[in-house]
C-alpha cells in the first residue's frame, strides 16, 4: 500500500491535525530563520560601526605620525642650522663670537686707584697667554664697571672716568705684554651696569670689575682686517 493509499483512508481529522501540524511547524521555522536573520544583520551593523571606527581612528593616528614626522624633521633642520654650542677655556664664559672674563675690583685695584696691583700680573699675565691662544686675532674689548657711590676724595670727576681710566690700565697692561694694539678697545661704564643691584656692600664689591670680551673683530666691531 502506498502513501497516497493510506492518506485516503486516514480519517479526515487526522489529516486535519497532521496539516495543521505541518504549519506551525513551518511558521515556527520561518519565524526562528527572520530571528536569526536579524541577528545576523545586527551583528554586521556592528561589525560595520566598529570597522567605520577602527578606520577613522587609524586615520586620525596616521595624520599625528604625518605632524610629528614633520616636527622631526622640522627641529632636525633647526638644529641643523645651528652653530656648534660655544666653549671657553676655564675661567671664562662662552658670548657669541668668543669669551669673556670678569675681574673683581679687589684682584687687580686698590679702592678707588687705578694703579694695578703687584698680584694682579699672574692674573692679567694668564689672560695674555689665553688671548694670544684660543683667542688669537679676536678683539679685545675692556670694560671698566663700579657701584653707586659718588666719588669724593679720590680726585676723578665721577664712576665713568674711574672706570675708564682703569679700563685703560688693563689695556696698557695687555699691550706692554704682546697683545697688538689694533685689536684693543678701552671703555668705562661706571655705575650703569651693575651685575646685582647696588643695595649692600657685598653686592657693590661684585659691581666693581673689569671685563674683557674677546671676540670677532667684525661680529662687534666692524673693523675689516
């Protein structure tokens, strides 16, 4: 007997049930098919959303590499065009174009003389050997500085001529020991350019100084050789 046979001699409610069967079964396939469907395309949505993220990110990451790339390469061609970083022999202090040394008052003068003082040659005597070695063919420029007090017994007219007269010392000194004439400049100051304020005793004792500079003649000066 086949199936055909045997469904015709089925009662009618049975092939009733086994119809109705048959398509709750089919609507609930279809139905859990349309659920994971929408599981599936929620789940690419999001796969999608975090691609679009990872993709925007890495571009944002790419455009800061790109700008500290340029940075780079930017503060490369800065340095680059940099002069090596000065040095000094010890004692003096490394200015654009040579050195320069500062000499208390008390090394190299008596209070408000300008006679230097017998001590003051082995000093004045190692600056001599420094300018006509490391500082060979510079300029030569001495500054006379003092404080603020006004000059009252020691007979010069004010702090400008104290400071350049003893400026001037220094410079015969240099010249009597070798150092070319043509490259010496003499200048005073007086009070007007004090390293510290003039409020204290030790503070005026650090203003009172002389300072040589040796430097390019045309950086300062302007003199061609």
């Amino acid at each position: 007997m086949n199936h055909s046979m045997i469904l015709r001699t089925l009662p009618v409610w049975l092939l009733a049930a086994v119809a109705s069967g048959c398509a709750t079964q089919a609507k609930n396939d279809m139905s859990a098919l349309e659920d994971r469907n929408r599981n599936l395309a929620a789940q690419l949505n999001k796969t999608r959303s975090d691609l679009d993220a990872a993709s925007r990110e890495r571009a944002a990451l790419d455009q800061r590499l790109s700008a500290a790339i340029r940075d780079v390469d930017s503060l490369r061609a800065e340095l680059a065009g940099r002069p090596e970083p000065q040095t000094a022999p010890a004692g003096w202090t490394a200015v654009p174009g040579g050195g320069m040394i500062a000499i208390e008052e008390n090394i190299i003068f008596a209070p408000g003389k300008v006679v230097l003082r017998d001590e003051a040659r082995k000093t004045l005597d190692a600056i001599v050997s420094t300018l006509e070695g490391e500082y060979g063919g510079k300029d030569i420029m001495v500054f006379g500085h003092t404080d603020d007090r006004p000059i009252k017994k020691s007979g010069w007219a004010d702090n400008w001529q104290l400071s350049t007269e003893r400026s001037l010392a220094v410079v015969r000194y240099l010249r009597e020991h070798g150092i070319s004439a043509e490259r010496l400049v003499a200048a005073g100051c007086g009070e007007n350019r004090p390293r510290v304020p003039n409020n204290s005793e030790p503070n005026r004792l650090s203003n009172r100084r002389v300072e040589i500079f040796a430097i390019d003649a045309q950086a300062r000066t302007g003199r061609q050789r």
